[in-house]
C-alpha cells in the first residue's frame, strides 16, 4: 500500500479514491490535488512511483489541512461554541443533532438508544 501523509491509501483502487481515504480529502479535492500534480485520475495506486508520491503529499501538505492538523481545529470550534455558549456548543454538548434537523421523530444516532420512561413493574403483594 502506498503511504501519503501517513495513511495507507488502498493499492488496488484508482487513485482519485485512494486519496478520499485521507481525513480532508474528498473526491472533488482529490482530483484537484491530482490535476496539480500532473498524474491521470484512472490510474491505481499501485502503478504511483515514489516521485509522484512525493508530488501528491507536498501538494497535500503544502496547500491543505488535513488529518490531525484538521481534527484538532475542528475539535477546537467545537469546544469554543460550547465554552461560549450559542446555540450550537449547547446542542453539541447536549448530544443533540446541531444543525436544525428535527428530533421529534429520527435522531435516534445523535440521541442514542431510546429510553423507556414510565414503564413500571407493578409488583404483586405476597399474600
């Protein structure tokens, strides 16, 4: 497997995929970074030599955020919205979806599993 920013990019998919699986990069700036770089969409990562590896991670490092560098800053917004109080840093802590979706009904993978309330074992009294 070919090793960019230190992710192991799949070998058998073309590259314009393999490079999705670095945290950043989506296929629309995929092909941006690629079309930077000179090299054909089509290609497998495992046909790259280690030239235009070393182009497709300077490109990357040099013009973009990503991996830990963007968990970080995303990670910080987070906890400013909630350090400061809005809407948003409320909805985050609260666990609750953050942006305007409705939670009457759905939700359920930002609510967690639902919570039986009200239900009680009435116990018999011996006699």
């Amino acid at each position: 497997m070919p090793r960019i920013l230190g992710v192991d990019v799949p070998k058998e998919k073309r590259i314009e995929a393999s490079l999705c699986y670095i945290y950043g990069v989506g296929l629309t700036r995929s092909r941006e970074i690629l079309k930077k770089a000179n090299i054909d969409c089509s290609r497998r990562a495992k046909d790259l030599s280690d030239e235009e590896i070393a182009r497709l991670t300077t490109i990357i490092q040099s013009n973009y955020i990503t991996e830990g560098d963007l968990r970080r800053e995303v990670s910080e917004n987070i906890k400013r919205h909630v350090s400061i109080g809005t809407y948003r840093g409320f909805r985050h802590r609260k666990g609750l979806p953050v942006r305007g979706q409705r939670t009457r009904t759905n939700a359920r993978t930002r609510k967690g599993k639902k919570s039986n309330v009200g239900v009680h074992i009435i116990k018999e009294p011996a006699s």
